[in-house]
C-alpha cells in the first residue's frame, strides 16, 4: 500500500506531479529508489517525444561569481510564456548559469554532459529532462557563453 506520505515525499524530490509519483511507487512496490528511476527513464521517454516542438519563449540568466573574475550568461527557452515566467524555469537557467561559470564548458554538447555542480548524481542534461516532464514543454539551453578575467 503506497502512503500518501511516500507520494508527497517523491513530489518534494522530484516536482512532478502526484499522480506520476504514485504511478512510479505503486511500479516500484513502494520502493523510493525505484521509483526515482522510474521516474527518469519516463523523463527521458517524455523529453525525446517533444524534441520536434518549437521553442517560442525563454528567459536570459546571469551568474556572476563573487570576486566578478567569471560570470556567464544563458538561454534557456521553452515552448510558452506560461512556462517562461515560471519562477522554477527561472531558478533553473540560473543554476544552470552558475554551473557554466564554474565548470566553463566549451559547448553546449559539453554541457549537458557535465554532472550538475550542485548534484553530482545529474547532468545538465537530466535537469532538463526532468524539466520537460516536469513543465511538459520542450526546454532547452539554445546559448551561453562564459566571460572570465583569466
């Protein structure tokens, strides 16, 4: 029997739905791992299903380290408005800036494959998937660039 304790727990993990958060445990047999890694196959699945669709909105963020030695600026963009100005999205291209200042990638390719600063256990890559399924629009980072003193 899936509590809905375990359900509100993986929604706080994850930011999707109730609904697929107790699909994912009643798979997994209640299983919170298993869960997790339900839940990001489907991510995937979802994300290769709206690759096709057009980008028609998106924010610009800035990171600018302390000291102002290394900053970058990012577009991340997405498919409505709706989403775009979503405090989430926003938080999203910030954190995803702030990795493009300390890891300094040389595209965008490298990017999505780097391990996420602030969680090693995802890419850049995975936090977008994850977005997808979570917002339910194609998103994706379409430029960025890394300014540094040295």
């Amino acid at each position: 029997m899936i509590t809905s304790e375990q359900v509100k727990q993986l929604r706080d993990k994850t930011g999707v739905s109730v609904m697929e958060c107790k699909k994912a445990l009643t798979e997994a047999e209640g299983d919170e791992t298993r869960a997790l890694e339900i839940l990001k196959e489907r991510s995937l699945v979802s994300a290769a299903k709206k690759a096709g669709r057009e980008l028609g909105a998106g924010t610009v963020a800035a990171y600018v380290h302390a000291g102002a030695q290394v900053g970058a600026m990012l577009l991340l963009m997405c498919e409505t408005d709706f989403v775009s100005k979503n405090e989430e999205f926003a938080s999203l291209a910030r954190d995803i800036a702030m990795h493009a200042s300390a890891m300094r990638p040389a595209n965008k390719e490298e990017l999505m494959q780097q391990q996420f600063i602030k969680d090693p256990g995802k890419t850049i890559g995975d936090l977008l998937s994850g977005a997808v399924q979570k917002f339910g629009e194609r998103i994706e980072v379409t430029d960025f660039s890394v300014f540094a003193v040295k």
